[in-house]
C-alpha cells in the first residue's frame, strides 16, 4: 500500500488547491487538486489551458506513489477552483456572511454537546470530533466523512439548525 493510501482524508485536505505533481503508475501528471476521494483516494486534478477551457484528470487512489505540493497558490486561484463545479445560480456570500455561518453553526454544534474545532490556514473549515470536516458556506452537502453514519446524522443537524434560524 503507497503512503497516499495510508494518508487520512484529513491528511489529504492538505493538498487541495494546491499545484501538486502526482506520480501514479510510472507516469507524472502536474496540476491544481480539486478534491481526494475519502474512500477510494482518487484524485482530482484541473489544468487551466491557454485557450481558457479546462482539463480535468482522474487518478486512481491504488496507483499513486507520490504526491508533492508543486505551487501553493494565491486566494485568487482557491476561488477559482472552489467555483469551478458549482452552478450559476449558487448564492455568493460575503466573508462577513460565511464567518456569520460558522460562528452560528459552531455555537449550536457546541451547545448541543458535539466537538467542533476550526481548522485550515484560515480557519475557515469546522472539524467535528476529528471524523467529519464542514466547508463553507456551511451547508449539509458541505459536509465531508468517511463514516456515513456520523456524516448523516451531522447533516440532518446541520438541515434542522439551518430550518430554524431562518
């Protein structure tokens, strides 16, 4: 098993938006990750080109060997690439709206007596009790975990705190 494989879906956070160059079944591929699967550790990787299209690549968790943070990227690129896959009609928030969202989210995770740190470089994503990470905007779907039980139940708290504030 490659160290890739035995890395935590926490582990592997770390890398994305970041430039990475990938080793993976002898070959070397190059460009900004996306996302990891937390099953299967595939990988995601977005090349912008010059004609300004895109192209994605998908490498199998199994095959990778290596994976090196290349560029580490500006804010500029991050919004890029978290925007990439979302639709038009998505609602923008501010960065005064998400901080309002996490600080509300957090303060009720915590008040009903579940463990909830902030993680990230800029402390924008909201870990709980070590197994299941939120993003922003700090919606159910943006929760992610391996364990399907405890990504279920923080997702119908998430709906069911969400229904009530508004």
């Amino acid at each position: 098993m490659s160290e890739w494989m035995k890395k935590s879906p926490l582990e592997w956070e770390d890398y994305v938006y970041k430039e990475v160059r990938v080793i993976a079944s002898e070959k070397e591929y190059k460009g900004w990750l996306v996302t990891t699967d937390p099953v299967s550790a595939n990988i995601v990787l977005v090349n912008f080109l010059e004609d300004g299209s895109l192209s994605v690549t998908g490498i199998m968790g199994h095959s990778v060997q290596t994976v090196e943070t290349v560029n580490e990227g500006d804010h500029r690129i991050r919004e890029k690439l978290m925007h990439l896959f979302t639709s038009g009609d998505c609602k923008g928030y501010s960065l005064e709206d998400l901080e309002k969202r996490k600080t509300s989210l957090k303060k009720w995770l915590e008040k009903n007596h579940i463990p909830v740190t902030e993680q990230g470089d800029a402390q924008r994503t909201l870990c709980v009790a070590g197994v299941l990470t939120i993003d922003p905007p700090y919606a159910p779907e943006n929760c992610n975990s391996s364990n399907e039980i405890i990504l279920s139940r923080i997702q119908d708290l998430i709906q069911g705190h969400l229904s009530a504030s508004q």
